[in-house]
C-alpha cells in the first residue's frame, strides 16, 4: 500500500510538473525560473520511479520490438535531422526520444508500477492537475463572458488539461465500474467529469470537447452492454448530473449567456489551414530545424504530425504516424488480452486516443511534451513489457 501511494505521488508530481508548460505560450513565455522548477519536479520524480523499478524484471517482450523499431527510427530521424539543420535541440531531442524514452519511459518506469499501473496513472493524471483547476477557480473564477482560461496562457491549455484529467477519471471510472464499485466511486467520478466538461465548454477547447465524447463513447461502447448496467448508468449519471447543476447553477446560467459568444470567437480552424497548408506546401526530407513555426508564424504548428514535418522532416513524420497506427493496434490488443483480469486494462488505449485526438489541434511533442504526452509513453510501456496474446507473462 505504501509503495502505491509513493508511486502515484511520484507520478503526481510528474504530470503536474510537465504540465507547467500549459502556463506560457509563444506569446506568453515563461519565466526561466518556472522552467528550471519545471525540469527539476520531472527529474526527481522519475529517479524516484526508476530506483522503485526492479532492475531485474528491465526488458522488453519479443512481440514489442516491431513497434519499438519504429521508435528508435524516429528517434534516428529526428538525429539526423538535427545534423542535417545544424540544430542541437533537435539533435538533444532525438537522442532522448531514441534512447532515454525507451529506457525510462517504456521500461523503467512502467516496470516500477507492476500490476496497478494504469490505475496509478490514472490516479497520477487527475491528482498531477488538481492543483492547477482549484488555483484558476479560486484566482480567477469564470462567469465574465470571455472565455475561460484560468491560470493557464489561453483557453485551449484549459481545455487541454481538463481532457487530461478526464482521461484519468475515465480509466477509474472504467476501473470502478469493472470491479463492480457502482456508487461508493462512481458518483464522485461522474460528477468530477461533468464539471471538467463545464470548464471545457467555458474555454471552448473544442478539440477537447470532441476528446471527451470519444472517451464517453468508448466507456458506453465496451462497459454498458445490458439493461441491469443502463439503469445503474442512467440513475448515477442524474444523480451526478443534479449535484453539478445544484452547485454549480449560477455559473451554468452565465455560462449560457456567454457560449454563443464564446463559439462567434473562435471560427474555422482558427488560421491553423493556413500554417498547415504552407508548412505542406514548403516540406522537404529532414525539416526546417526547430525555430522554423516560430520564425515563420510566430506560434506552433497546431498539430502534432505538422510540427514535426515542418521541423524535422517528411522522413520522421512517416515514421511517427507508423507508429501512432502501430501504437492503436498494440493498445487495443492490450486491452482485449487482459480486460478480464485487470480492471483498468483499456487505459492505454483509451490515453493513446486522447494524444491522438489531440494532436490534431496542438503538437503535443517536444523535449518532454506534456502530460498526455508522457502518459501515452508509459502507456506504450506498460503495453509492451506483456505479452498480447496468451497468459501473463512470468
């Protein structure tokens, strides 16, 4: 018990400490200060995790080497492209994704959270971010008609970070409902849901909007195939539904006087088809190096596959989307080998739909990227140390 209580704090801090990231933008950069307190709460949680891992058990099974060569060759990718820009960052960026992702991320750490690990995580998605939800409520309470954003640069890192949480949410929520705890969890789960999604609908992110009705889709679709678990769904879902709405009336009604508003302000693609379209349009073998979007537009690409052609080529985009299909086909396999004997099984498939779902609206990589980003390596770890057919592995 102690051991999984370390362990879900360690990947608290983990999670949380990416996500100060989510405080700045290109327009808003962040203080150095932040930065530096950024890459020490990452540090020092992931050496608690790897001195928690058995060294012994560090290894990989043999049906997980097709989808780990497709990362390392990413990884390569992105080295030479580095070389090939002259760009350390890039260069940096490829030797960690090539060898210290797979080492800490795929296998280290994943190895430290043994069997519990994708309710850990899920626990670590939700309580990493906590913090930063109570802060914007309290420092910056919505209800002003604009849209919401609390702590964070923009709306969309609110957005962002509430899918985050409810990605989390939704593995215990599955994890409950699995092991047959209906009310005693799911009530509280349910309403924390629904009020991530009013703080959604107030940021108007609407990627996450549409985030969040897949992971509902995909809960309904696998969980709720008879009548006796409808009626159990329906009377909670009320009963959660009424809580929100007793608590959190007044905000609902000022949220509805502002939500036409808050859709006029956001039209189209919000000139992301532009950046899309010249980044297409100006693509090349091995990139731009890594200032190109900020050099060229002043902010990011807006989605994760476009980032890296624009920066790192055509090569390692063909590689990374290899491996995101790759990656849905390993994790969906997962799920239906061990569905049966753990609980929250589908939670690496559920994160790998997250990412990319998100991805389609901001790039979702970089030296560390964020917490969905750090979530679906270790959820490709936790895939990849078991076998995907047959019995667990010894």
């Amino acid at each position: 018990m102690l051991r999984q209580v370390i362990i879900v704090i360690a990947l608290s801090v983990l999670f949380g400490g990416t996500s100060l990231i989510s405080l700045g933008s290109y327009n808003i950069p962040l203080d150095p200060a932040v930065l530096k307190l950024r890459y020490l709460l990452v540090a020092s949680s992931l050496l608690i995790l790897i001195l928690m891992s058995p060294f012994k058990q560090w290894g990989f099974h043999r049906q997980a080497r097709p989808l780990l060569l497709l990362w390392i060759l990413f990884g390569c990718g992105l080295l030479i492209s580095g070389l090939a820009n002259n760009d350390t960052t890039i260069f940096r960026d490829g030797l960690w994704q090539m060898i210290a992702v797979p080492l800490i991320l795929f296998n280290a750490v994943p190895k430290a959270m043994k069997e519990n690990a994708n309710l850990l995580m899920g626990m670590g998605l939700f309580l990493g971010h906590i913090p930063y939800i109570i802060t914007s409520l309290v420092s910056h309470p919505p209800g002003n008609g604009t849209l919401y954003r609390g702590v964070f640069a923009n709306s969309n890192q609110m957005g962002f970070t509430c899918a985050t949480m409810s990605a989390g949410l939704f593995i215990l929520l599955i994890g409950a409902w699995s092991a047959q705890k209906y009310a005693r969890y799911l009530l509280p789960i349910s309403a924390a849901l629904l009020s991530l999604f009013v703080l959604i609908i107030l940021a108007n992110s609407r990627t996450s909007m549409m985030v969040c009705f897949i992971m509902s889709s995909v809960f309904f679709s696998e969980f709720v195939k008879n009548p006796k678990a409808v009626k159990k769904m329906i009377a909670i879902a009320t009963v959660a539904v009424t809580a929100v709405l007793l608590f959190g009336g007044e905000k609902i009604e000022a949220m509805n006087k502002s939500l036409n508003n808050n859709f006029e302000a956001k039209e189209g693609l919000s000139g992301r088809d532009h950046i899309w379209g010249q980044t297409l349009d100006e693509s090349d073998l091995l990139g731009h190096g890594s200032n190109y979007f900020q050099l060229n537009f002043g902010l990011g690409g807006h989605n994760t596959i476009i980032e890296v052609i624009g920066q790192n080529g055509i090569i390692a985009a063909n590689l990374l989307v290899a491996f995101a299909i790759a990656s849905f086909f390993y994790t969906y396999a997962y799920f239906k080998t061990y569905a049966k004997e753990d609980c929250a099984a589908i939670a690496p498939f559920l994160i790998t739909v997250c990412f990319w779902f998100l991805s389609m609206a901001e790039g979702m990589f970089g030296s560390l990227g964020n917490a969905m980003t750090l979530a679906y390596m270790l959820s490709i770890g936790i895939v990849i140390s078991r076998p995907l057919t047959g019995k667990k592995q010894q």
